[in-house]
C-alpha cells in the first residue's frame, strides 16, 4: 500500500513538473519576443518595394487589378479571392499589401499578446458594430484587423489613415472619428458593399456573394486603399495632417 501511495505522489509530482515545464516554456517564448521581435516585411512571396513582374513571377498571374481613384496609387491587385490585395504605385512596385492572416507568421494571435510583443499602437479603428479593431504600427507601416479578438488580416505599406468608416478612429490616444474633424464620410454617403463588389469584381460578384466574410474584406480594401470613403478635401492628406490639428 505504502509503495502504491509513494508512486501516486511521484506521478502526481511528474505531471505537475511538466505542467509548470509547458507555462515556463510559453512565459519564456513570450519574453524572448518581447524582447527581439519584429513583424515581417510581406507575405506570400511579396514584400513592399517588390517590382511587379517579381510579384506575378512568386504569385502567378492576379486575378484582377483596376485603376482606384488614389492619389498615391496607380493600380490595384488582388489573388484568391481577395486573400491578396497588392497596390502598386508608378513605379510598378508594391506600395501598400493587405492579405488574410493565414499568409503572414506571427507569433500572437489576439490583441493581448500582440500588445505585451508590439506595445500600445498607434492607430486604432474600432468598427461600428464593435467586432472588428485595426491595431497600426507605425514604425513598421504594419497594421493588423482582429474580428472578435482573432486575427483576420495583415496589411503593410505605406500608411493613409488605416481607419474602418463608420466607427471610432485614434490616432496616438486622439479621438478623430466620430468627430469634425473625422477624414471618412458619414455612413450615408459611403458606397454600399454591394456597389463596391459590382464595380471592383463584376466578374466575381456572384462566387464572393457566397462566400462568408469576402464582403467585408472588399469593403475594407476599397475604402482604405482605394480612398472611396474618405472626404474630398482629406484625400490628398494622412493622419499626420490629423495630428496638426487643434484638439476640439
């Protein structure tokens, strides 16, 4: 009885050694990318700067592209159903790039342990219904979108505004949307999901239709990189004209 007694205490002690082994590891592996972490210049093959036949050369041919009415911008790709949007500027190379999560290695996946690795950002858009966040970087040109506090999707590149129309916009701890002084249209006046899938895929608007979340990713493409949602007179501007102002 005695002996049965002692190996139920040492396999009770192993498990427990190996339990406190398992959360060291994980305390251990988020310090060290505390400490020496950087997010990542692209995915997919594709980084900001990349010519254009470097980009179809990892990529294949897009399964799209068009002119966006961007004053930065001189034309718009996208792959896989919108799981790649490349934004290319004069020059042929890639300007800005959006692409879902699954195409970027990070080693977070909510906003908790982004934050504790990146620190506080520096942009934040808060959707209107509440599901969706944009969290900007700065320093990296790098903003990652979380729906419901999982990452969605990754964009890098040159940095507009990096907002989601409709909702709250900050940029370092200052309020701007809703506000005077907000750069996106009121609700009313932005083009409806609908609108933006017949002029930016006709060719793909009855397979997007029916494919969970594709819409919201073509919204927040269009607006954000495209500049359809954003006021006349902030379309040739950034959030540093934001800054600028005095606060209300």
């Amino acid at each position: 009885m005695g002996k049965f007694i002692r190996y139920v205490l040492y396999s009770a002690g192993v498990l427990v050694g190996l339990f406190a082994l398992l959360l060291s590891k994980g305390a251990i592996e988020l310090q060290w990318n505390t400490m020496f972490y950087e997010p990542p210049a692209g995915g997919f093959g594709i980084t900001i700067g990349m010519h254009e036949k470097d980009v179809v050369f990892n990529n294949g041919v897009p399964d799209g592209c068009h002119a966006p009415p961007s004053f930065k911008i001189e034309r718009v790709c996208h792959y896989g159903l919108m799981s790649r949007v490349i934004a290319y500027g004069s020059d042929q190379r890639v300007s800005r790039l959006s692409m879902t999560s699954g195409g970027v290695n990070v080693p977070f996946k909510d906003v908790e342990d982004m934050r504790i690795i990146l620190g506080p950002e520096d942009i934040l858009a808060i959707s209107e219904n509440f599901n969706e966040r944009k969290y900007t970087y700065l320093e990296w040109g790098i903003s990652f979108d979380y729906f419901q506090n999982s990452l969605s999707m990754v964009t890098f590149g040159d940095i507009t505004y990096r907002g989601i129309p409709g909702g709250e916009y900050w940029v370092e701890g200052r309020q701007f949307c809703p506000s005077a002084n907000c750069p996106y249209k009121d609700k009313e006046e932005i083009v409806d999901k609908e609108e933006i899938v017949r002029n930016s895929r006709a060719a793909y608007e009855e397979e997007l239709r029916s494919i969970e979340g594709s819409l919201l990713r073509i919204r927040e493409a269009s607006v954000d990189v495209w500049g359809e949602a954003l006021k006349p007179e902030f379309k040739d501007k950034d959030y540093r004209y934001l800054l600028s102002l005095p606060a209300d």
